[in-house]
C-alpha cells in the first residue's frame, strides 16, 4: 500500500473555486474516474475525478471550502500493485499531471494487450459517433454530455443529450467501448451527420439492437489486418459513419424531461438519475443552493423501495397521482413518530388500491328493526344460556345471505381476465373487525346455510381470534360480502370502501327511535341506518336497488328469513 495525495487539476485558470458536493467518505473504495467532488464557478460546475483506483485514507476539504489547482483534495491509499507509472505519479502530486500519467498507464497498456494478444488488438476499433437523424430538425443544442471524456459505457449508454425547441433526445452508444474523446461541448449547436465523438471498441459482439448496423460496421472492421485496424478515425468511409448512428432512444418533451433539465444538478447526478430511471424533478436537492446530489437520488429510490417492500400506502404519488407534499409536522408542535402495525400498513395497501380500481357508488337506506329488536330482546336470555351473544349482527348477515341468494348478481367477482363474471354458488360473508392491531375482516363460510344462534356463535368465535391475533389466513379469504358495522359506535351514516374482489359491502350505523309515518300518523319506529357501496362495473344501479329493498325487507321482518 502507498499513499498518494489527490490535487486539484488544471481548472481553466479558475481560482478559490467553491466546493459544492463531496461524493466519497474516508474508507470508501474509488476507481479510477470516480468523481470526487464537485466545484462551481459563476459560470461552470465541474466535477473532480480520481486520477486512479485507490481507497480514500483522508478527506483534506470540506464542502464550501475555495479551492484552486492543486489544492490537496484527498489522500488515497493505493494498491502495492500499483505499475511503476503509478509509482511516478506519486512523485508528482499535481492533478494535472497525475491525469496525464494515467493517460500515458492507459496508452500503454494498451500496446501491450495488442502486442500479446494479437486478436483482440485487430478487434479494436477507433469510431467516429455521428449525432442521428434528427426527426426533421436542422440544429440542436447539446444539453449535457453524459459520460466523461476516457469513460468506459456499455452499448445503449446515454453519452450526450440534445435539445430542440420541441424534444429532448438521448443519444445513446451504438457498441460498448471507450469515448476516447468528445468533439463538441455543452451549449454547441450540432447537426445530423456531425461527428460528436469517437469511441474505441474492443470489437467484441457489444454492439446494441437498436445500432445493428453500427454492429456489421464494428465486426467487419474486427476482420480487417491490425494496420488496418488502428488507421485514423478520418478513414473511415463516410459511408459507414452514418450507420453508426444509433437510434434515439428517447424523444420526448414530456413534462418529466422539461422538469429535470430546469433541476439545479450536475451531469454525473443527471446520469445516475437516469440509469434510476428516476426524475430528478421529483428530488429534494440537500446540497449546496438545493443541488441535487447523487446521496439525494439515492434517498429518493431508497424511499420509494422501501415504500413499495412494505406495502405501504403511497403517501407519495404512484399511479401518475401527484404526491401529497411532506410536511415536517414538528415545525407546529409537539409530535412523536409511531410505527404502523403490520395489518395498518396491508390495511392501508389494500383500501388505496380498492379505491384506486374500483369504481364506487354508495346508496343509503333505512331498516326498520323494530321487530328484530323486540324478537332479540325476547331471545337474549335464551341466547345467553346457550352461550350466544346475540346483537343485530348475526340477523344482519343471514339477512345478507339470503339478500345474496335471491339476487345473485350480488354474489360475483370481476374475472382477472377482464372479460368475465364469477358468478359464486356459496355465500360467504366478511365482517369488517376492529381490532388492536388495525381492521380485519374474518369470513364466516357458508352463511345461508346456518341458524341465528350458530352465526351468532361462530362470528363472536372469529372476532375474539380476530382481536387476540389468531386468525388463520384461511379465515380471512374467499368472502363474497362484507358487512361493516359501527352501529355500536354510532354515527347516522357512512360510506365503506368496497372489500375486492368482493363488489360490494353494507355498511352499518347507529339505529334510532325516529317518528315514521305509516299513512295516518307518526309512529315511533327503530330505524337502522344502512349503506351499501357497490362497484359499478360488476353491479348497475337498478341491481343494487333491487338488492338492497330485498335487503331491508329482510331485516324488517325477519320471519321472511326461514322462507
Ligand atoms: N345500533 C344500535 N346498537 C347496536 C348496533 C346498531 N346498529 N349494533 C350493535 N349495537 C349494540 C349491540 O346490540 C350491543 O348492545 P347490547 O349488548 O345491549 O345488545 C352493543 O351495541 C355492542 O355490540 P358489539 O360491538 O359488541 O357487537 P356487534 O355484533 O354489534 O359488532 C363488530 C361486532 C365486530 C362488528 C364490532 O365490534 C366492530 O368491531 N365494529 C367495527 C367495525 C369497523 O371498524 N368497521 C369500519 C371498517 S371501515 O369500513
């Protein structure tokens, strides 16, 4: 191990430059072009790469530090194997003249590998890059180039990106290989058929789909005799420079690119941004004057992944729907962080996406429940021997049941397929718990074909597994119906989000003695206040209609339930 001190390069005579943005830590492994941090001028950012691979043993700079070429940046601790040309260049701590001697490794290596190995040395091929066609525009701008000069890139790497008044287009690499050089600059004006770059290739089958051609150019080259191989870039046939030409990969002024390109960020964070596929228009900048760093867009994805491993619900966008903006709750008081239960969280997944995909529409009605009541009041003590609870519940899902069985476009799913109905021939009903740990939703099987007391029974049995946690999965699928009650809550009135694939769900609230009319006067009835929400793809209006009379038949007089 040696230790070499990394200085400021040659910067365009620029002097006291700020430093913006450090992207490495002490301990962190850098290769060779790594960058290192990132300065600004007035005019310019530019970013300062590692002159070769090593392990950064010291950072001597700090962000908003003034730095002029050669100021010591970093100290890097490099490998024993380093070549002897490395060794010279730690004699020479200057920036400059460490990229130069790299430069010179390179170069150097490179005559050796033609020398031992003779095929690979004919496969090797100098290109020129020509800027593609344009789709009908005469001049655009080069609005980033998005790999370093000396950079190594796969075939479809992004290497520059252009700009007319109506597009933005990625211009990618039509083989994998090395820019050896770059023609142009930010900010120049270029044409179809000009030559933007040059690329080595090792002449491998590296070449990308979309630049077949450039691939026959690439391997017929690898045929030809070494003398051939290494003639200047100028020899080539303009003729086949135009097949080099890759096909744009993206054309677009989508609002995403024109956001990104007005974002305050460098080339390098431009580049991982799009290797994440990620819009940086999306990205909170943390570094100087909000720029947006690499560590940013890294936080951004992390955030997003973890989000979606959770399960969790997309407080922040998805689906193309605008994100609700974070809010730093503290800054109004007093708040503490809590960790959503693992039921919360599929809870919350579940219920966005039911409200996401289905289409809702919830109508209202009245039960009378005099009757029930006065029958359930008759019946509790018998009920209570028995071992059974008996609350409005358990007349409420046989009255479900049957309501499902005599109007069975109730009792069906959307197929996956998108072109089907499940039409079902048993009748299962949810009942929506609330629980410590959040909602669940217990199924009790074969609800039509059971008595009062036994659904009475069973359900009081699923919702004490319900609440101490010992649901068996199998408990919690395959409902047809959910029925969601508050009613020992209270409220007059609410809308459930359908249960899917169930298509659709009665919600319960609170009854109450209210004064109905029965023709010839005002009578005191126990009205119980229901909804149904139903998704209006599987269920048209009249059907719910039909539905939920039949219901509220049921429940007002509940002899019509052993029919
Ligand atoms: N109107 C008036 N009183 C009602 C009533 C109603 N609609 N429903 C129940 N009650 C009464 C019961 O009769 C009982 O009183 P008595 O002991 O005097 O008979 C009392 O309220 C308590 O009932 P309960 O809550 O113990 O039992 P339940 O069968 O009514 O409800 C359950 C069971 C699991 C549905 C309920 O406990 C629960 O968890 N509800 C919440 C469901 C939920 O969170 N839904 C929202 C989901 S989002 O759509």
């Amino acid at each position: 191990m040696s230790k070499m001190t990394v200085t400021v390069p040659d910067i365009g005579g620029a002097e006291n430059v700020e430093i913006i943005e450090i992207n490495v830590a002490v301990g962190d492994s850098l290769e060779a072009e790594q960058e290192i941090l990132v300065l600004e001028t007035d005019k310019a950012t530019m970013e300062i790469p590692c002159p070769q691979a090593g392990t950064v043993a010291a950072l001597l700079v700090s962000v908003g530090d003034k730095v002029s070429e050669g100021s010591a940046i970093i100290e890097l601790e490099t490998s024993a194997a380093a070549t002897a040309a490395e060794e010279s260049v730690l004699a020479d701590t200057s920036g400059a003249s460490l990229v130069e001697t790299t430069a010179d490794v390179t170069a150097s290596t490179a005559e050796q590998v033609q020398a031992g190995m003779p095929d690979q040395a004919v496969a090797e091929q100098l290109i020129d890059l020509v800027v593609p066609d344009l789709g009908g525009a005469s001049e655009v701008t080069v609005i980033e180039l998005a790999v370093d000069k000396g950079a190594s890139v796969d075939a479809e790497d992004s290497l520059i990106v252009l700009e007319s008044d109506k597009a933005s287009m990625d211009i990618p690499a039509p083989a994998a290989g090395i820019v050896t050089e770059f023609l142009i600059n930010v900010g120049d004006k270029v044409k179809e058929g000009q030559v933007y770059a040059r690329l080595k290739t090792s002449g491998a089958d590296n070449s990308s789909p979309a630049a077949a051609d450039a691939g026959t150019a690439v391997a017929k080259t690898a045929e030809q005799p070494a003398a051939q191989a290494a003639a200047p870039v100028s020899s080539l046939s303009s003729a086949s420079a135009p097949a080099l030409a890759p096909a744009i990969k993206s054309v677009q002024k989508a609002d995403d690119a024109v956001d990104s390109h007005s974002v305050y960020a460098g080339p390098s964070s431009r580049r991982l941004a799009r290797q994440l596929g990620v819009n940086l228009a999306k990205v909170k900048g943390t570094g100087v004057r909000g720029r947006v760093t690499k560590d940013d867009i890294r936080d951004y994805v992390k955030a997003l992944v973890q989000q979606a491993e959770s399960g969790a619900v997309a407080v922040s966008g998805g689906s193309g729907i605008p994100p609700i903006p974070a809010v730093d709750f503290a800054q109004f008081g007093e708040i503490d962080l809590q960790p959503m239960s693992k039921i919360k969280k599929v809870t919350a997944a579940n219920m966005s996406r039911a409200w996401l995909n289905v289409p809702h529409v919830t109508q209202f009605d009245e039960a009378d429940i005099t009757d029930l009541d006065a029958f359930r009041a008759s019946m509790k003590a018998e009920a209570e021997k028995a071992g059974v609870k008996l609350t409005p519940l358990p007349f409420l899902v046989k009255a479900a049941a049957k309501a499902l069985q005599l109007e069975p476009s109730f009792n069906v799913s959307l197929h996956h397929d998108g072109e089907h109905i499940v039409h079902k021939h048993y009748v299962h009903i949810g009942i929506a718990c609330d629980t410590p740990n959040g909602l669940m939703v217990p199924v009790l099987r074969d609800a039509d074909k059971k008595g009062i007391y036994q659904i009475a029974s069973e359900v009081n049995e699923l919702i004490e597994k319900a609440r101490n946690g010992k649901l068996k999965p199998n408990e919690m699928q395959g409902g047809c119906f959910t029925i969601s009650s508050l009613g020992a809550i209270g409220g007059t009135g609410f809308t459930p989000i359908v249960n899917a694939p169930e298509v659709a769900i009665l919600g319960v609230s609170r009854a109450q003695m209210k004064p109905v009319w029965n023709g010839t006067e005002f009578v005191p009835r126990n009205m119980l206040p229901l909804a149904v929400s139903y998704d209006h793809r599987a269920i048209n209006g009249a059907d719910c209609g039909r539905f939920f009379t039949t219901l509220v038949g049921l429940i007002a007089d509940v002899r019509r339930l052993i029919l």
